[in-house]
C-alpha cells in the first residue's frame, strides 16, 4: 500500500533525510523524501495498514518540526485541494518574494559601505547605531525562518542547512552588538556581514524555488490538457457539466477545436485528432465510429459523439502523470552516495567550524578574525546544491521525456538504460507494423477440402487469439464473407499454435515444429513449404494429415532502419528475435540492418538468450509488446514498451513509448545518458564547491558575504544546469 505526501518546510538534503529516517522507523514502512519535489513517497505492508494511516504519517512528519498534507490525485473530484495547494505554494513564493525585497533594501547602504571598504575606507561611514537598527530586521525577521528551521532541526536531534546559517549569522551579528555596546580596541562591527549574507541566501532560496518550479512544467502542463467542464448528451439534449460529474457510459460531444475531456469510443461522427500532447505524434489520427479517443487530444476536424469509457484518474491522461509524477519523485541509485554524505555532513561541517574557530584562533591570536573565518566555513557549507543535483535533472529528463511520448517507470531505469550495449527486438507488431495481410494459401494436393472450406476452419481455430497472425487470417476470412464454423475444446500452445474440435475431428493450426510435435507427418509439412519467402508460414492439419499452407506477409516499419544505424552511433548491438521461421526473420532483419537474428524463439527461449547475454556481462534492453514477451521483457535490464494505446501498458515495461515509432528507442536511451550527464555534472560541481570552498573559508580567503554568495549561488547553477535538458531534442 502507498500514500504520497506533500512536505513543506525542507530547507536542505539533510532535511529530507531526517524526516525519511524517522518515518523509516516506523514498523513496515518504506519511505523515500525528495528534497527537490518536496514530497514524500510512503509504501507499507497490508499488514499494518490498521495502525499506519495518513493521519499517522502526517503526525510523524510534524513532530519533527516540518508541515506535511495528503498529496491529492488532480484528476480525482478532490481536484480543488490539488488547486488550493498550488494557489498557496504561489502565495507563498509572492510573500517570500517581499521579504527578499524588503531584505535587500535595507542592504543597500551596507552594499555602498562595503564599496568603499575596497578603497581602504568605509567601517565608519555608517554610525553603529544604525547598521544595528538595518542589520536587526534582516536577522530576525527576514532570518526567522532560518531559526524556526534550525529549532524544530536541533529538537529533533539532527541538523540542516538552517543551523548552519542561524549559527553562522548569529556569531557575526552577536559580535558586531558586542563590539558596539561594550567598545573593543581596534575592532570594526560586521552587521553587514550577518545582513548581506542572510539577503543572499534567501536570494538563493527564492531563484531555486523558481528554478524548481519551471522544472516541473512539464508535468504541470499534462495536468492543464484536461478540460475542466463537457458537454453531456442526454436525449439528444446538450449540456455543459463539471468534468467530476461524468461517469463511465455517459454520452458526451466533442465539438471542432475541443478538447476531449476523458476517454470514450465514438458513437456518432467521423474526425481526425490531434494526439501530439500525449505521443508527440504531429499528424492527426482518423476516428470513426468504434475508435477509442482520449482525453487531452484536440478534434480538428469535425463533430464527433461519444461514450464514456474511463473517467478522472482512470484515463490514460491521469495514468500518464501519475507515471511521470512517480518517476521525477524516485530515486536514481547514484542518489545512494549523496544520501550518505547527507547524512553526515551537517554535523562533519559543525565540527570543522568550531576546529576552524580554535586553530585560527591560537595561530593568529585574532580571534574576531578567528570567528569571522568559522562563520564563512558555516555559511558556504549549505548542502543544497548537493541535495538538488539528483533530482533535478531527473524531473526535468523524466519531464522531457513525457513531453516526447516517452513514459519513465522509474529513476532506476532510466539510469540502467544509460548502460544498455545490447537490444533485443521483437519482430511482429514491433519491427514490423504487426498488421500482416494472407498473401497465399496453398493447399496440399492430397487436401479434399477447397480453400475457402480450409480458410474458414483456420479462421476458426484463430477467432478467440489474440496474436497479429491469427487476427490476419480471420480477417481474410471475413473479407471473403465465410461463415465460421464452431470449435470446441480450443486449446493455445504458448508460440506455437492452437487446436481444437472441428466436426468431431481434431485440427491444429500452427508453427511446422508445432504440428511435427502433435505427430503430424513431417514429409508432407515439409512438401508445402515452397521457395524461400519472407512471408510467415502457417500450416493447418485435421488429425494426422497436413491439408495446407497459409502465406502470411507482414510489412517493416519506415523507422526501422533509422533506429539500428541510430543505435550503432550509441554503441549498442541490435538483435532480431522472433518465434517465426529462419527465413521470414533473415528477411526483414536484412531490411531493417540487423545482424545478430535469433528464429524460432519460443517465449522461454527469448528469456533464455536475455540470461545468457547478462551472463556474459551485457546489459540487456527488450523492446516488445509485451504480452508474448513478457518472460523477456521482464528479465531485460531494461524493457520498452511499444505504443501505449491503453492505460494497462503503463505497468507492463520499465519505459513506455506511446508513438509505433522504433526511434523513439534510441530517442530513450539519447535522453537517459544526457539525464546522467546532467547528474554527474550536477554532483560534480556540489561536490567540488564544498571541497575547494570549506578550506578556502576556513584559511580567510573567503568573506562571510563572499560565502553567502557562493552557496547561493551553487543552488541556482545546479538547477539552472539541469534546466539545459529542456533542449534536448527528439530523433522523430
């Protein structure tokens, strides 16, 4: 069971760290917090759920001295919570925006002080007294939200950012007050210092909650596709209505340049719509009578009628977003590095600043300077660069990567498909268009049966499966107008065929290797195979004799070739698996540029060659449709679905690509390793601030002001770096 949390008051990575910890040690619970989501991801046991509940969690959250609310689905009817919450995230923003604006006026006379302080003058210009009445509203006031952190930190027996900033400031205004009312010899007052760098860090704080918040535009923007009111038919009577008050069945209309409110099957009309908002897919898609539409596309045509098949958080819509919510708020397990640092660094960086303050002390005999020194080490130690590298760049690539038509399950694939050397594609419905058409049937000349007699029983063997192959024969069927005869005990053999009871006879329809094992002669399955042909052989027998041969050609996709001379530019070998014959699979392998072809393939085979390749160290990618595929695609590394289609093939694979478009696959992989890119870098930079900054400050070569700007600006340049990624552009 899970339940999702909406946190406010995190400052830092050591705040989310605190707070998973404490939720952590609750019994059966697993807890992931993201600093740069500001939620919180909760996963228990069933057998729990009647002591662990969200009021539970909540409780837990607060008494460790942040806020916390129930995350609310938008496209369930609670959807106004959802609204109200991102009206006070704004309001909240809009006021810290004023407090920053406030803040930075009063600095200003310090910031001409400090100008003159370069040319050697400047301490005096302004009277102590008021620098104090400037200084004091900034550290209080402006600051208070820095000790009301630091307070619920310390009560809750850890540290964060706040403490560092509230001690760091404090020991410089505390300082400059004492030098001013008890007058020490030589010495200067820093109420700038305190000031400047308390403006600056919430300067910082302000530009990254921008930052963060145009990082998750993306998902914003998928939400906004959903109109908020239809138009429900009743009695061929037209009525707009709130979107909550639409339910499964309900008749609706889509007018020309609406957009369809929730997913439904046209009763009445025909159109073309506009699904590039969730495939990427520029050309609009006819829709007649029977053809499913989906909310958040655009009719451009004309008006279409329609019946409500999936509502609120049931459609494909909602399914897409929470899948790119889930995603942006999981966790890469590069994060597992940073998280022990987190978790550590606080109180590490505590005890370089009191070391800081005993060493420069002794040695320069100076101990205001001494102070100063350990007051710059507290200030630029601000772990929030760190804390934001990972998922920064995991909303924003996750966030793209939705935008595109493709679907992250999870931070953890998208990672592993940043290593992917090898892919394996299926050929039916994925390398091919998986409509294939009966080019031939040939019947045995012992056969007394005609060919429509023959195609009307295999057609009937076909009628209950769903595979591209059998619904091909039956519409072959169809398009000659025969009647389908009844068959009894059908039974489906995994890849290979079907059988069943015809007239009180047995027939099987299916692969050679298929009728060979149900004891069928081989000599006259192998009489009807014919010249090599690309087309898929399918044999038909009733008892224990072979009757005919149906030729069935399938067509490769344009994108095909494109993709494999793509994937080879990224280092990765394609393969071709597939369950038809050696000649059909070294056709279109050859067509789409493939090498290594693997024919024949039963399901467990297709897992087994995805072992074998991981046993000899090769990360596996699978890219199939997921059902008869699913055995491999469940062991790959990583496994893509191809085209979405329906809301149940958000869970089937680890990446969902929601155009039949096989360039999306390399598109996947490209976006992958440029998220990574972006995440080392990300680590890099915080890692190698704090490293060359802590000793930098703690030698003097650094201000306490010059330290506020530095972390501030750490902060923004991990976010802003990030952001890049918006850049990326898609192959299709």
């Amino acid at each position: 069971m899970t339940i999702d949390l909406n946190i406010a008051g995190m400052t830092c990575a050591a705040c989310a760290a605190r707070i998973e910890k404490v939720l952590n040690r609750l019994d059966g619970v697993s807890a992931q917090v993201n600093f740069a989501t500001e939620t919180a991801h909760i996963e228990f046991i069933e057998s729990v759920a009647s002591v662990i509940s969200a009021d539970t969690l909540i409780a837990t959250v607060r008494r460790v001295g942040y806020d916390a609310t129930l995350a609310v689905d938008p496209f369930l009817e609670a959807d106004a919570h959802a609204r109200a919450d991102e009206e006070k995230h704004a309001a909240t923003l809009q006021r810290e925006g004023n407090i920053l604006l406030v803040a930075a006026l009063l600095c200003l006379p310090f910031l001409w002080q400090m100008i003159l302080m370069v040319t050697g003058y400047g301490h005096d210009i302004l009277p102590s007294w008021l620098q104090f009445l400037l200084a004091a509203p900034i550290q209080f006031i402006a600051g208070a939200r820095f000790y009301k952190g630091a307070w619920h930190a310390l009560r809750s027996g850890g540290a964060n950012m706040d403490v560092l900033v509230a001690l760091g400031t404090s020991c410089a205004f505390l300082l400059s007050l004492a030098v001013w009312l008890w007058p020490l010899p030589g010495q200067h007052v820093y109420f700038e210092a305190s000031a400047v760098v308390i403006t600056l860090v919430l300067f910082g704080k302000w530009l990254e909650a921008r930052a963060r918040a145009r990082a998750s535009v993306a998902l914003k923007g998928l939400i906004a596709l959903q109109p908020n009111t239809v138009l429900r038919l009743s009695n061929s009577v037209v009525e707009s209505v709130p979107l909550t008050r639409i339910r499964p069945g309900d008749a609706y209309l889509v007018r020309v340049g609406d957009t369809v409110p929730v997913d439904g099957t046209v009763t009445t009309g025909h159109s073309a719509l506009n699904e590039a908002m969730l495939t990427g897919e520029s050309l609009p898609i006819d829709k007649s009578i029977g053809d499913t539409v989906f909310a958040g596309t655009v009719n451009t045509g004309s008006a279409l009628e329609c019946v409500a098949t999936a509502v609120g958080s049931a459609t494909l819509l909602a399914g897409i977003v929470r899948q790119v919510a889930q995603a942006q708020s999981s966790r890469a397990p590069i994060q597992r590095l940073v998280d022990r640092v987190a978790a550590v660094f606080v109180p590490a960086v505590l005890a370089i600043a009191v070391l800081t303050l005993i060493v420069n002390g002794f040695v320069l005999g100076d101990w205001v300077q001494a102070l100063l020194r350990s007051t710059a080490v507290l200030v630029i130690a601000c772990p929030c660069a760190l804390g934001l590298a990972t998922p920064a760049a995991l909303i924003v690539g996750v966030g793209r990567a939705a935008q595109v038509g493709i679907l992250i399950k999870n931070a953890e694939a998208l990672e592993r498909a940043e290593r992917i050397d090898t892919l394996l594609f299926d050929k039916t419905g994925t390398l091919t268009t998986g409509t294939p058409h009966l080019v031939e049937l040939c019947l045995h000349p012992s056969s007394p049966l005609d060919e429509n007699t023959l195609l009307s029983a295999a057609a009937a063997l076909e009628q209950g499966v769903n595979h591209p192959l059998a619904q091909a024969i039956v519409a072959a069927a169809q398009a000659r107008g025969l009647a389908l005869p009844e068959v009894a005990d059908v039974q489906q053999h995994s890849g290979l065929g079907v059988s069943a009871g015809l007239n009180g006879e047995t027939w099987r329809i299916g692969s050679p290797t298929f009728l060979q094992a149900q004891g069928i002669d081989s000599t006259a399955i192998e009489s009807l195979s014919g010249a090599e042909t690309s087309a898929t052989r399918v044999f038909i027998a009733r008892d224990a004799q072979c009757l005919g041969l149906l030729l069935l050609a399938d067509t490769i996709r344009d994108s095909a070739a494109p993709t494999m001379t793509a994937l080879r530019t990224q280092r990765i070998t394609p393969y071709l698996v597939t369950g038809d014959h050696e000649t059909a699979a070294r056709s279109i392998a050859r067509l789409a540029g493939i090498d290594e072809v693997r024919a024949q393939q039963l399901p467990q085979d297709k897992r087994a060659l995805v072992v074998a390749l991981q046993q000899a160290h090769r990360v596996v990618g699978m890219v199939g449709d997921g059902v008869n595929d699913a055995p491999a695609l469940a062991q790959a590394d990583v496994s893509f679905a191809m085209g979405a289609g329906s809301g149940s093939a958000l869970t089937v694979a680890d990446m969902t690509l929601l155009r039949n478009d096989l360039t999306m696959v390399a598109d996947a992989i490209d976006l992958s390793r440029a998220t990574l890119r972006k995440i080392r870098q990300n680590l890099f930079f915080a890692f190698v601030y704090n490293v060359l900054g802590i000793p930098l400050a703690a030698l003097g070569f650094l201000s306490p002001v010059l330290a506020g700007a530095a972390m501030a600006l750490s902060s923004v340049s991990v976010v802003t770096n990030a952001l890049l990624l918006k850049r990326w552009r898609s192959r299709g």
